[in-house]
C-alpha cells in the first residue's frame, strides 16, 4: 500500500525496480536495482533491506527510475554508477573507457605472487593499461616497484591517471600514450603484463548488448583473437631483462594457442593458471 502521502517506500521502489528490469531480460536484474537504489540514495545494499519501510523522497524515486530506464538498454551497470572495485582499488569509469572484469584480479595475483616479496624493487610494464586497474593493483600491493603504464588511447589514459591519483599511487606510475612500448625501448623491465584484446571475429558478433558500450579497440582480438599475443610476445624479450617474466590474460580456449605463441619466441617454463570456473586463464613464461 501507498503511503499517505504518496512516496514510495525504499522496498516498493526495490521491488519495482527488480521487476522492470525483469521484464526487459536484464541479466541479473536483482543486482542492477539493488546498486542503483543504494547509489541514489547513499545507502549500502544491505541497508536497503533493513530500512525496507523508509519512505524515498520523490525527486530521489525519479532518479532511481531514469537510472532503471537507461539501464534497461544493456547501458552498462558500471557506467551509471560511474565507478567500480577492483582488488583492493575503486576506479572510476565512463563511456570511453574499458571496464574491468573480475577475472583480470587473477592476472594481478599471479604477478604479485611470481615476482617477490613486498619489498622487492622491480619494474614493470603494464600494456594495454585501460582504466589503469592492473598498474594501480600492483602499484597499491608493492609500493617499491616502478610501473610503466601505456595505452594506446589518449582519452583512456585521463582515467588511468585520475584513478591513479585517488587510489595514491601516481608518483609510482608512469603513463605513456603510445603503441605497445614505442619510445620505451631504452629501459629493460623485470615484467611484462598485459590483457590485450583477445575476442576473434565470431566472438565480437555474439558479446552481450553491454559490451557494445565499451571501446571496441579494447575487445578486438583481430581475425583468430591472437593478433595481439603474437605482436607483444613476438617482441617483448627486446624489453625484458634476463630472466625477466611476461603474464597474459587470454579468453576461453586461448591457452594452448598463447603458450605456443611464447614457445616459438623463445621464452621457457611456461605456466597456465585456471580462474573459478576451471578455465585456463593467465599464461606466464620466463625470457
């Protein structure tokens, strides 16, 4: 029932919130309303359940039905909160930006775990960076390394760089808008990180409608979805010191092929790590 004096409490605003979205075949509609109403209304999702009969002012009911509208076209969850967590890092993101998935959390942790103590002073390269959530991951976990951090994309950059600063570690990354390591060719790093784009031709035809939001550069593997494995590892040991490791993420049945690809170029002690869902998702190898 209705309130008196016509305000929506914060359960009938949840509840019609899960239904529309429901019915437009919103994938994990529940979340979606969930996160939208707790940022309206600057509260956490738990609250929203314990409070369920506090009453939303009107002006905040209507925000919270735009924000359910836009996301009912697939806009990106992300996007419309305008931030999202990453290890221990919140980033903020926007259209133009790539956001980044839970699965590349297991890239940084099969970094941190291969190249020494909290301590150690290294260096490392960090390809492809996007909203700067691999850099600024390891960067905020070993505050001795020395990042390098390139992408492409001068606009993408902007928010590697904010991100960077709110998370407090801008003094220890470097941002270079450039292709792959051009104009670093000087320096000789211990580590080389990167999840390139690896979605083939077929793949990028069938990704679900949120993903057309991002920058296709960011998912665009080329052909076979291997262009840019080949084009970084084939090169990468002109950068790497002796000894030195490079780290890929790679999609769904890319391993074997991406191990081949580090095996033709020279590097040894090849490694695969599975994610959860029991798929090989992060190769390593030693130059």
């Amino acid at each position: 029932m209705m309130p008196a004096n016509g305000h929506k409490t914060i359960g009938q605003c949840l509840q019609e919130g899960v239904c529309f979205l429901k019915r437009r075949k919103v994938p994990e509609a529940r979340i979606s309303a969930e996160e939208l109403l707790s940022f309206v209304l600057k509260r956490s999702r738990l609250s929203l359940y314990a409070e369920s009969r506090v009453e939303v002012n009107s002006s905040l009911a209507d925000e919270f039905e735009r924000l359910l509208a836009k996301r009912a076209t697939r806009y990106p969850l992300q996007y419309l909160l305008g931030t999202v967590p990453f290890q221990s890092v919140e980033l903020d993101v926007g259209e133009g930006c790539p956001i980044p998935r839970p699965e590349t959390e297991l890239l940084v942790g099969r970094v941190l775990n291969s190249l020494g103590a909290v301590t150690s002073k290294l260096c490392a390269l960090d390809i492809g960076t996007g909203s700067g959530n691999i850099a600024i991951s390891l960067a905020k976990e070993r505050p001795h390394w020395n990042i390098f951090a390139t992408d492409i994309s001068y606009d993408v950059l902007q928010y590697a760089k904010r991100n960077a600063v709110k998370n407090r570690v801008s003094d220890q990354i470097h941002f270079v808008a450039t292709d792959l390591w051009n104009g670093l060719e000087s320096i000789r790093f211990d580590a080389v990180v990167s999840n390139p784009p690896y979605l083939n031709t077929r793949e990028l035809g069938s990704v679900e409608r949120e993903v057309h939001f991002e920058p296709r550069l960011a998912f665009d593997g080329k052909g076979n979805g291997l262009f840019f494995y080949e084009r970084i590892a084939s090169r990468a040991r002109e950068v790497l010191k002796t000894g030195g490791a490079i780290f890929f993420e790679v999609g769904s049945r890319q391993a074997k092929s991406v191990s081949a690809i580090l095996g033709r170029c020279g590097f040894q002690k090849i490694e695969t790590i599975h994610d959860d869902a029991k798929i090989e998702r992060i190769v390593s190898a030693v130059c």
